[in-house]
C-alpha cells in the first residue's frame, strides 16, 4: 500500500478477475493518492477486508465463478459503511437495480473516465466517514 496524499488515508480494494486491468487502475489511482489493495476473487477481497480497514471497494460484476451482486452482499454483511462501486462491461439495468437494492453505493461502466472515479470515489469515502461516525457516536461502531 501506498501512503495517501490527497486523500488521506482512504483505502481501495479493487476487485477484478483480469490482473491486467487490475494493475493499471492501480497505478491511475496511486497516482492521485490513494491506498490501493487488489483481489482477483471475491473470496481474496474478503480475506483482504478482514485484515484491513477498507473505505471503498471498486467490484467486478462479471467474473468467472462469481457474481458481484453476491458478493457485494457478503461485503455489506461484515462491513456495512464500506462503500461498494459496481463495474462493469456491460451495462445491464436489471443488475443495476438489484445492485442498487443490496445497498451498492454506485454502478459504473467500463472504460470509466479516471476523473469521474476519483470524484465518486471521494464521495464514496466521505459517505462511508460520515456512516462510520454516526454508527459510533450512536454507539453502533
């Protein structure tokens, strides 16, 4: 991991089945910033949000084995503030809805412009601060 900048101390785990993409979305977004983590499987993203305090995963949809809806709702189980962006391909509005209905923070599509992630991811990490907060302070966190 790589210390934030700009945006300090916000934690992204990217989860996606091709390494490739993985690491150059990586590297785009190490560029401004950010803590980045990645998996390659939903199950590796949990083991990953087990270990470490993750404020906004970014999730494959579509990957071999898996379905993103899935494990969105296994992320919103253990983590409830944590932020979940859903990427995809393809832009289906049946699983956006379903995506939207198990508590998924946005929808994407790729190739996603890097400056409109960067500006969703903020809002994501700022969301899941003031979700985390509220939790405490109401004696929930």
């Amino acid at each position: 991991m790589r210390k934030a900048r700009g945006m300090a101390e916000t934690n992204v785990l990217l989860v996606d089945d091709e390494a490739d993409f993985l690491s150059r979305l990586s590297e785009r977004l190490q560029a401004f910033g950010l803590n980045t983590l990645n998996a390659t499987s939903g199950e590796e993203a949990l083991l990953i949000m087990k270990q470490l305090p993750i404020d906004v995963v970014i999730l494959d949809v579509l990957m071999p084995n898996e379905n993103g809806i899935d494990i969105l709702a296994d992320i919103k189980q253990d983590h409830p503030h944590t932020a979940v962006m859903l990427l995809s391909g393809v832009a289906d509005l049946s699983t956006t809805i379903e995506g939207m209905r198990r508590r998924a923070f946005d929808y994407l599509i790729k190739p996603v412009n890097i400056d409109e992630l960067i500006a969703r991811i903020r809002d994501a990490a700022k969301r899941k601060s003031l979700q985390s907060e509220l939790a405490y302070n109401q004696g929930g966190g």
